[in-house]
C-alpha cells in the first residue's frame, strides 16, 4: 500500500514538473503600416496637379514613441511597452511614407518628395505626432493618435497653417494587429482632412481659417463610448493611507445626487467631466465635493484618519472577538456598528475603519457605551493611520467561553509598521559565541592564551498572501581563533541560503518548489603542528600524483566557494498541526536535484610522519526521490524549543547512495537574548561519507536582533 501512494505521488509530481516544460515559446511580432484604399476621398483626386512641389519630411515624434517597441497606456500617465510586439521599421520615416502615397494619389503637387533634392521645394509637410500607441480601459481595447500636419513655404521656410487631432478610436477585434491596422486608418483619414485643407489654401491663397480647423477636426472624431473618449475624460484618485485591500469602498454620485458609479481607495477610476460628491469610510459618514477635468487626475485630500483594531491573548495570538466603535456628540451617541477582528491578520486581515478625526471608545463582549470594563478609547488625527490592539486573556485548551476580559489596550501609529508588513516580514539577527582561555600548564614562565569567537548572522524573510506562501533564510557562521605566538585564523565558516516557494491548492495540500545552497566564502586549511613540516602529495580524481610540495605547515583544501553544494526539488507540500500554535510541521514530497561541485577541493587519503596524501574530490550529481520533513515545537509552560529538519533523496540510479541529512536543535532560553543550544546533526552519503557522520555541539549564545 506504501509503494502504492509513493508511486502515484512520483506521477503526479512528475506531471507537474512535465506541464512546466511543456510552454510554447511566444514569438515576437513585427508591424507595419501600409497604405491601401479603402478610405480614400474621390472629390479629393485632382485630374490636374497645381504646378507646385512639396517635400514631406520626417514626422518628429518624442522619445517615449520613437522607438521600436509598440506602446500600451493604462491611465494619463502609465505606459508599457509591449516587448513581443514591434515596429518593422521606424516611425519617423513610415510615417511620412504612408503619407507621401496618399498625397501622390490625390495628386495635388506636380512633384512629391521625401528628401531633399537639388531644387528646392515651393512647400514643405512637417507632421509631429504627440501620440501613437494601444489604449488600453476597462476590458476594452482602442486605438489612440494625436497628431499635427504644418505647411510652410519653401521659400522662407515660414509657416502657413496647421492642422491637428486627437483621435480615439475603439478596437473590436483582439490583438494588436487590430490596433496597428486601425492606426493606419486613422493617419490616413487626418491626411485626407489635411489634403482638403492644402487643396483649398492652394486653390484660393486663402489661410483656413481657425473654425473651419477646428469643425473638420471635430468631424472626424468617434464617440462610440464615453469611457474611451479621453478626449472629456479625467481621473479620479481617493488615497488609501493605509491598505486599499481593507479600507471600505466609497459611492459617487452626481451633483443632483444621482448614483454614479463605486470606487476602491487607492485606485483610479475615469469619469466624464463634471462635478461629483464622494460618500467615504465607515457608514459613509465623510461627504466631498470633487470637480473632474478631462486629461487631468484628480487627487482627494484624506480629511480622515484610519484605524485597524486587532485582538490578542497574552500569548500574542490573533484572537476573533466581537467589537463595536462608539462616538459621542453634543446631540447623540452614534455607534458605527459591530465588527469581527481577525483570527489570522496574515491570510486574513482586519478591517480598516475610515472615520472623521475625533475621539471614539470601542467595547468587547457586547458591552454598551457606558460601560466601565471592557472598553478603551482611541483619538483619530486627520491623514493618519494607527493601531489598536486590545490584550484578552487567554484561554486554557480545555476552557471554553465566549467573554475574555480585556487586561489593556494601546494604540500605535501605523504609518510604517502595516504597510511594510504586506510586502513580508522580515527577521534579523547576529549571534555571539566567545571562549577565553589561559594556562601556564607547560612552565611557570610560559603562559599559553588562547580565544575563540563564532558569529552568526542570521537572515529570514518570509511572505504569504492567500494561498501563495514564500520563504528565505540566510544563516553564515564563522568562527576565529588566535593563540599565543599565532595569528588570527579563521578556522571554519559556512554560508547556508534556501529558497521555498508553496502555493496550497487544496486545504492544507500545496505544490512546493525549492532551491537551496551550502557554501563558505574563505580558503580552509589543514595546519602541520606548530613548529612542523611535512611533505605533501597532491592527486587527482583518479589518484594519479599531479603535484609534490616539500616543508609546507599548511595546505589549503577547500577553496573559496567550494566545495559548492546545490539542492532543487518540486513536489507536494502538507502541512499538519494547523490548529495547534504551538507546533508546525510540514512534510514534502517529489523529485529533488542535488549537485557536489568540488573544485580544487581536496580529501586527506593518508599521513605519516613525513608525509600526507590529498586526493581531489569528485564531482557527485544525484537526482531521485526526496522527501523532507520541517517542523519547530515550542512549548508554553517551559523555555524551550525544538527544531528539526530532516532530508532524504533516494537516487534514481541505483549504483547512487542515498543521501540522509538530519538537523536536530534544542534551545533552552535562559534570560533575554541569552540561550542554550544543543545541536546535533546526522548525515550519510553527502560528500562521499557512506557512513553515519554524527555532529555534536552545544554553547551559549547572545543574541542581537535588528
């Protein structure tokens, strides 16, 4: 039955793996833009040229745009470019191209250029384009130009009118080639407006004149829906203070007080130009007047504060309990109604209250306003966030009841502390271990002193969010050692990274994906006893002598970096004890990945007086079936906690070893910052032992935390 689940766990994990191979790679797309006929103008072709010349020079356009990268906009001042998606040629010359041909078969000039020639032109076309690119608002799709065409006389190069646009226009189909072909369009029907305008100006002498611009341009325009015509929209932007995610949504209506539309706070949301009232916070209690602009945002000025209240016991675990906000004026006393705090702020965080800067009194246990337990009161300032925390007692396994008493309460402001801790929590901390040591055991006159120092620094980061849970710890030790007549060594020094990333895809069951690291960052020597020498023999991986050194004291084994030991695994993740705080233990499953990496890392083979033989390691790649098992206990009555992790990689190959590494670590805290650990570590098969290696140790530790 065991080698029946093993199997189907080895399937499904390999599945996993297979389907994150199995992803096409997306190519990348050129466009172009190409004339053709279809929105040509008939009045507008001339049987006869005017017997004049034009040159049509490149079209300017600003740096955002000039490049190859098609670009996609979001809001008035967001922008993508789109990296799979490219211009096959640039737009300062396909531009005035595309142009040019519409021109030609208008044929309104006897002769039409692109570049100078020796006889100067009787006209030039300038064109500058402000803006050329995808629009992307509210699931819909458009295509957006704002573009500029002046005549000037070729004579002195003065100019003799101009003409532009601002053209939205939506795109029903999918894709970018959609938005690209209906660019195209819309380059080619300006140019009509602005042939018809040249036609007249050349056929009158007379400059077009401002209203007539101003009509054709507008003749042009698309008002297909209200929400992609930036032409006469703005922006509106409430701020969140503190979490957009928590704090309550805000209703807009109309000047007449019409229901408009609902907003989130925090986030931009696009309105026709006109006046508006905001209903912001809790009970929509706050009322704003706000005028909308087209082409502008505007910003909300917080005239509120924000308060996130949470529940704890004295162990400092999230505790749900009912609540209710209370305030008093000179007429009434209002109650903004009855909330829940949350049982786990990280998947599931509080409420955030927006409420007008004042005082107000929060209860527990379902007390009234007057009551004179079980209440604290917290004063709100305008643009500031805070937290309340109210401190229950706490409850035995075995006790059940409903009404904890309030044993304190304190209010913190927030700016910093909640909006760093939704991007993860970090926790740091160096370790100290010293040992002295003095003796004149060998002579009376001759004292031998001796120090150690070992420093950790440990690094840990971790993040989740829904089901989504990543996690990085950091931990390089190193450890020195002086003796009297000697320098400073540093005697041993090890870097550990690991990387795990889980997503739960069912309950407490999740798919997992890892990728560790074990290195050390200085040279690491074997040293002859002091005042010795030794000749050393240095082989190769196939015990064949490479090298001879004679008299040394010392020979470096391990390099900087290596050996380099790499681990990757993916697989099932469960996590057990999920109701229990005290402990937490995840088991894991899947295929793992493990590489020895031995440069010029060598193994003492033998040593006599005279000589010692270093062979060099071999390089060891192992792939198979891991498992893995992490758990930490910590235990309420007594001072102590237990850590353990625990890995086993089974080859595939079966001429492979097994690999078994074990970590056992008792900590008994002592006083503050000052504890007691015993570690204990159990390896086989890593680095080519094929035996039990059993690591003992056990030391005082201070610890500092940052």
């Amino acid at each position: 039955m065991n080698k029946i689940k093993l199997i189907a766990l080895l399937v499904f994990t390999l599945t996993l793996v297979a389907c994150s191979f199995n992803r096409q790679i997306e190519s990348t797309n050129y466009y172009i833009l190409d004339y053709n006929g279809c929105n040509e103008e008939e009045n507008l072709k001339l049987e006869k040229p005017f017997e004049f010349s034009v040159q049509i020079n490149e079209t300017r356009l600003p740096r955002t745009y000039d490049r190859n990268q098609i670009v996609s906009k979001y809001t008035f001042n967001q922008i993508s470019y789109l990296k799979r998606h490219l211009w096959s040629s640039k737009l300062y010359d396909a531009i005035p191209n595309l142009i040019s041909q519409r021109i030609k078969c208008y044929n309104i000039f006897e002769r039409v250029d692109r570049e100078s020639t020796v006889e100067l032109p009787d006209f030039y076309i300038d064109t500058n384009v402000s803006n050329i690119e995808q629009y992307l608002d509210e699931g819909k799709q458009f295509a957006h130009l704002k573009i500029e065409f002046i005549l000037r006389n070729g004579n002195d190069n003065k100019e003799l009118f101009n003409y532009s646009n601002d053209r939205t226009k939506r795109v029903y189909s999918d894709g970018i080639d959609g938005v690209v072909s209906t660019l195209n369009d819309l380059i080619l029907e300006e140019t009509n407006t602005f042939s018809r305008l040249v036609v007249g100006y050349l056929s009158k002498k007379d400059i077009p004149s401002y209203e007539l611009i101003s009509k054709l341009g507008e003749a042009n325009k698309d008002y297909e829906e209200i929400s992609g015509d930036i032409n006469n929209v703005g922006e509106l932007l409430v701020p969140a203070i503190h979490d957009s995610e928590v704090e309550p949504e805000y209703y807009i209506y109309s000047k007449s007080g019409d229901f408009i539309d609902v907003g989130e706070m925090g986030k931009v949301i696009r309105l026709p130009k006109g006046f508006y009232q905001l209903k912001i916070g809790t009970d929509q209690m706050i009322t704003q007047e706000v005028d909308v602009q087209p082409g502008y945002r505007r910003v909300v000025k917080p005239t509120w504060g924000v308060l996130d209240v949470s529940i704890i016991d004295e162990d400092r675990n999230d505790v749900k309990m009912r609540y209710e906000i209370f305030q008093e004026d000179e007429e009434r006393v209002r109650s903004f109604g009855t909330y829940y705090s949350s049982s786990d702020r990280i998947t599931e965080p509080s409420d955030a209250h927006v409420l007008l800067p004042g005082m107000y009194k929060l209860t527990i246990n379902g007390r009234p306003f007057n009551t004179y337990i079980d209440f604290t009161s917290v004063t709100i300032s305008e643009d500031q966030t805070y937290e309340l925390t109210l401190v229950v007692e706490s409850l035995d396994e075995n006790e059940v009841t409903a009404s904890r008493k309030l044993l304190g309460a304190g209010i913190i402001r927030a700016e910093s502390d909640r909006r760093e801790n939704q991007y993860g929590k970090w926790d740091n901390a160096v370790y100290v271990i010293a040992n002295f040591n003095s003796d004149n055991k060998t002579a009376e006159d001759d004292r031998k002193t001796s120090m150690t120092f070992i420093g950790e620094f440990d690094n840990q980061f971790e993040y989740e969010k829904g089901p989504f849970h990543y996690s990085m710890k950091s931990l390089y030790s190193i450890e020195l050692n002086w003796e009297t007549d000697e320098d400073f060594k540093v005697k041993n020094d090890d870097y550990n990274l690991e990387n795990t990333v889980i997503y739960n895809v069912m309950g407490d069951l999740g798919v997992y994906g890892r990728v560790d690291l074990a290195s050390h960052f200085t040279p690491t020597y074997d040293y002859i006893s002091s005042g010795e020498t030794r000749d050393i023999e240095i082989r190769d991986v196939d015990n064949e002598m490479t090298e001879y050194l004679s008299d040394k004291d010392k020979f470096k084994f391990q390099p900087m970096f290596f050996p380099l030991v790499l681990k990757e695994g993916a697989g099932l993740n469960y996590r057990l004890f999920q109701n229990v705080s005290s402990l937490k233990m995840s088991v894991r499953g899947g295929i793992g990945w493990e590489q020895e990496i031995y440069h010029d890392t060598y193994t003492q083979q033998s040593n006599s007086d005279t000589l010692y033989v270093y062979r060099e390691q071999e390089n060891d790649f192992t792939t198979g079936f891991e498992l893995s098992a992490l758990g930490t206990l910590s235990m309420k009555k007594l001072p102590v906690d237990y850590t353990l992790s625990a890995d086993f990689l089974f080859p595939f190959d079966a001429n492979d070893e097994a690999k078994y590494d074990i970590e056992n670590i008792l900590t008994l805290n002592l006083i503050k910052n000052v504890s007691w650990d015993i570690k204990a570590t159990f390896t086989k098969g890593v680095q080519g032992r094929d035996y039990w290696v059993l690591d003992y140790g056990t030391f005082l530790r201070l610890s500092l935390f940052y």
